[in-house]
C-alpha cells in the first residue's frame, strides 16, 4: 500500500508566542492585559498547527531549548501536532503581540531573536528533516528567518536533498535566506515588499511580483499584499487572491494560516483555485481569534 503524504513543518526559529489583549497600551506606565493567549509559535509552527486543524497529515521537526522550549513543545502536544524536537542549549525565544480594543486591524508586536544553533545541532535537525520528509513525496514547509549558527547556503542545500529525494518544499522567508532558498523551491509564498527584495525591482502589484518570481524561478508563486489581496501563479496560470472579507482584530499569522491552508488544499489534490480559497479562508479566520496560527470555529 502507498504511504500517505505528509505535511513536514522545518521550524529552525519557533517561539512562546504570547498575545496580550489590553483596552489601551499606555507607554511608560502599567498596563494589566484582559486576556492573556500562549500558542507554540514562529511561522514554521504555525503554518503546520493551521494544516493540522483543517485535517492534513502533519510531522513538526522543531529546535527548542530550556524552559520555554519545554513549555512549546507542551502546547504542540496539546494541539495535537506530532513533532521531532531537537533539544538546544539556548533558550527559546519568546514573541509577544499587544492588541487594543476597539476596531484596531494591526498589533503591536515585540519579536526575539531566533535561538542559535550549535554545530551538532543543525546536523540534528537536518537528519531529522530527511527522516521525517522520507520518501513519500512531502510537501516540506520551511518559513521565517534562519537562526545564527545555520548557513543559508546549509539550509538551501537541506532543501535541495529533500527535493532529490521526492519532497516538495515550499519556502515563506526573507532577505538572505530566501535569496539562498528560493531556487530550492517549488512553491514561493511571500508578501510583496519581499518579492521585491528578492527579485530587486519594485512591482506595481502583487500579480506582477508573481508572474516575476514564476519566471525567474520556475516554480509555483504566492504574493500577498496585506488588506489588498494578493496573486499566484501554479502550472503558468495565474490567479487573483481577493481582498479579505473583513478584517479581523488578531492579524499576527495570518500569513502563516494562509500557508498552512494552502499546502492542506494542495496536498489532497485541490484544484490551485480551491487552495487559494482555503489558504485566503484560514487567513480571515486566524485574524478572528487571539493566537497566531488559531483558527476561528
């Protein structure tokens, strides 16, 4: 019998996420949270607890260390998300996001540095990538900022590796790391300042920034552009992601629940159009609830 396919999350730079919900935010005084929200965060965490809830097949690899790494890989647990933790000397970072009430749509959000790895770690995490993606034609998430102590070089040839041995990988970064991974990629999901970065010329719109990424990187392409909607390009067709419904309160991961939702539509075989759908519903749905990567009933 075919082993099924799986969803592999690479989460090189999870976080304790914490959502602070206050009535105002007073600068340079006390302010006493209403709500207080803890996810297992950062983007790779995210992207896989959204495509758990919506009924993929998920496998986490995370790097987490001391006492806050222990409390994420509680929370993943309790999620329900199966994941290889690989255990680090450094501390897990921690990022928060403050949202006031009222009819606010942005958050003000206080994000660490990613923990750094060691040497062995990464040799760690990377075996643990191969084991998990295996050879049953994953799609492997890799999303975020890469931590001091790993190589973009290292990553993209991680990523390349797994491609050679039938995963599909689909990259959501910036800057240097996603100028190293995106020829490792099959799928580009970024938004449209980063589009720009890494193709080093601006675009009028986001379809342009697709069409771009496509061309110059012959793989699938996803570029968001916040409250403006976004465009894709899957197989040379190109697509229109509309402009949100409404917009929600919680906004931090949004982009990550659009990931998730799409590699859930793309992994069971959904039409390009239906992922996009899915991947722009879990979107509006996390801005609806406190917790990055939550997903409104």
């Amino acid at each position: 019998m075919e082993r099924p396919t799986v969803i592999v999350a690479l989460a090189l730079s999870p976080s304790l996420d914490v959502t602070y919900e206050v009535d105002e935010l007073r600068r340079g005084e006390i302010t006493r949270p209403t709500t207080v929200t803890r996810v297992a965060g950062g983007k790779a965490l995210n992207v896989v607890r959204v495509a758990h809830a919506l009924g993929a097949p998920v496998q986490a690899v995370a790097a987490l260390g001391g006492h806050s790494g222990a409390w994420v890989a509680e929370l993943l647990a309790a999620d329900g998300v199966p994941a290889d933790i690989i255990t680090l000397a450094a501390e897990t970072r921690v990022s928060s996001a403050i949202v006031e009430t009222g009819d606010a749509t942005s958050s003000t959000d206080l994000y660490e540095p990613a923990t750094p790895l060691r040497a062995a770690e990464w040799t760690a995490f990377s075996g643990a990538a191969v084991t998990a993606a295996g050879d049953r034609g994953a799609w492997v998430a890799i999303s975020g900022s890469l931590p001091a102590g790993v190589g973009a070089d290292d990553v993209a040839g991680l990523l390349h590796a797994l491609r050679d041995s039938g995963a599909r990988v689909a990259v959501d970064s910036s800057g240097g790391g996603l100028r190293a991974m995106a020829p490792a990629a099959d799928l580009i999901k970024v938004n449209r300042s980063e589009a720009e970065a890494l193709l080093g010329e601006i675009h009028p719109d986001a379809a342009s920034a697709a069409r771009s990424l496509h061309e110059r990187y012959g793989c699938d392409a996803v570029v968001t552009d916040g409250v403006r909607g976004g465009a894709a390009v899957f197989d040379s067709h190109e697509y229109e992601v509309p402009r949100p419904g409404a917009l929600g309160r919680y906004p931090a991961g949004s982009g990550d629940a659009f990931l998730g939702g799409l590699l859930t539509g793309l992994d069971r075989g959904d039409a390009a159009s239906d992922a996009l759908d899915l991947a722009r519903d879990a979107a509006e749905r996390n801005a609806r609830v406190a917790g990055q990567g939550i997903l409104e009933p």
